[in-house]
C-alpha cells in the first residue's frame, strides 16, 4: 500500500470522529475503531478515489483492449468506403475536374475541407450516392472564446456554401454559437448544442429527413456520439453520416463504434485514417 492511500484511509477514519468527539466514549463503537484502524492496511480502493490522471490512462487503456477484442468478435468487411486512408483517395481523384471543382468552392468560400482533405471524403460520397439534402453540424465559428473554432479568419458557413453551389441543392446548417447564425437563398441555420441531446432532437422538427449529416462541431467522443444516436434515424435510405476531425486518441473509441456498425445488417461503416486524424463514415441502408 502506498503514503498516498494510507493517507486516504486515515483521513476517512478521523473526520467521523472530528465531526462528533463523543464516538470515541461510546463502549460499542470501540470494535468499529479497531475494525477501521485494521482496515487501514487494506490495498483496496475505489477505483473513483484514485487520482484523476490514472483513472484517465486506464479507461483509455481499456478502450484499447475493447477494440482489440472487437477485432477478434465483430469482424466483418462490410465497408462502406474500400480506401480507408485519405493517401488513396487522393490519389484516387487527382486532377479529376469535377473534384478540382469542389476543391475550388471549398477555397472560395474559406473552408478547409481542402487543406484537411476531407473535400476527397465528399467527392467519393458524391461521386457514388445520391445526395439530395445535406445538413451540417458546425458552421465555422470565428469567435475564439467557442471550443472548436475556426480561429478570427473562420468563415462561418463557408463548406454549406460550397456544398449549395456544388450539388445545387438546399443545405441545413447548425451551430452552438447563435451569433453566426444566418439564412440565405436555400440556406437555414439553427442553433444546437452537442452535449444538450433535447436541442439535437428538436433539429428533427425543424428540417426533414436528408441524405447526408455531416459533424464538424464540438470534437469528443461524448457530443459525437450524441449525433450518431439521435440522428441516424434523420437520415433517408442510404443516406450517410460524416464524423470529421477524430483526434488519433480517440480511435480506439471509434474503431469500436465502426465495427458494431459494420457488424449489422442495417449499416456499413468505414474509419478512414486521415494527415491528423481520422473521419468516421456510416451509411443507414434501410
């Protein structure tokens, strides 16, 4: 047993007594003190009053042992898109026009779904799927007080303009800063809030149902699967979830989500290894 957890036990012994002294008199409580007093050895302790630092390194450990046994249990090669890393998709699509057309609109408007290359994600989807109606979490915020945003040069709205002008299609945008909100010739924004789960389900009552759901919002794993629970069921027949911007720590979390989608007859997944990440798409089949 180490100092810091004699330490801890002690401390859960004494403060009963420096909240009420007479314990120590009473006749009956004597076995309880020498009970706690031998308890004091104990090497037992909840895994909750460990420190915070070592509680974090476990559970993403435990992630890690999850997928592997994931690996082992679920697999299935239903993937959605074959080229899992963003090396092959851009290789794939190299000077192809309508891709440098996207490309374009992308760098037009400020987005940077080039620079990332996502745009080769997109163009893939586009180039195999109809895509109808889109809606996207995460307009590109500029205020740099908002987590996840898009520094002071940000472009609010920027990929919804290139993804209007692309297609041609009317686009639904949302984001959790209200400032940046706007509407425009077949462009509706609202606001939503990834960790509130009641303002993503009210989305569904205000936009209907469409062919792709793109987040680039708030990126951890808590408001990202928040998405993924409460709208895939938004989605058309084979309409298609996006999940950008994975932080390679997480991807244990996501190799698991991939794989459990992959193993149902109503889904196909893949979790394509981007430059600094990853990006997580998922097709509803039915």
């Amino acid at each position: 047993m180490n100092f810091q957890s004699f330490l801890f036990r002690l401390k859960r012994l004494i403060i009963p007594v420096l909240r009420n002294p007479l314990l120590l008199f009473k006749i009956f409580n004597i076995k309880k003190i020498l009970k706690a007093l031998k308890s004091l050895s104990n090497i037992q302790v909840s895994f909750k009053d460990l420190k915070k630092d070592y509680q974090i390194t476990t559970l993403f450990k435990t992630f890690e042992k999850i997928s592997l046994i994931s690996d082992i249990n679920l697999n299935k090669n239903n993937f959605l898109i074959k080229e899992t890393k963003i090396d092959d998709l851009e290789k794939k699509y190299l000077n192809n026009d309508n891709c440098e057309k996207l490309k374009n609109l992308f760098n037009q408007y400020g987005s940077d779904k080039t620079k990332s290359l996502l745009v080769y994600v997109y163009f893939e989807i586009f180039n195999n799927f109809n895509i109808n109606s889109l809606f996207e979490i995460g307009l590109g915020t500029n205020n740099i007080s908002v987590r996840s945003n898009m520094g002071l040069d940000g472009k609010p709205g920027a990929s919804l303009r290139a993804f209007r002008d692309y297609l041609g299609i009317n686009v639904y945008g949302a984001d959790v800063d209200k400032s940046i909100l706007f509407e425009e010739k077949h462009i509706q924004t609202f606001f939503v809030d990834q960790l509130n789960i009641e303002t993503i389900k009210n989305i569904k009552s205000l936009i209907p149902k469409v062919d792709l759901i793109i987040d680039d919002g708030l990126h951890q794993p808590d408001a990202n699967l928040n998405v993924i629970l409460n709208l895939l069921d938004h989605l058309n027949s084979n309409g298609i979830l996006v999940i950008e911007d994975i932080e390679p720590s997480f991807v244990d979390i996501f190799q698991i989500i991939e794989k459990i989608y992959n193993k149902s007859e109503n889904f196909k997944s893949s979790l394509i290894n981007m430059k600094n990440g990853y990006c997580l798409v998922i097709q509803k089949i039915k």
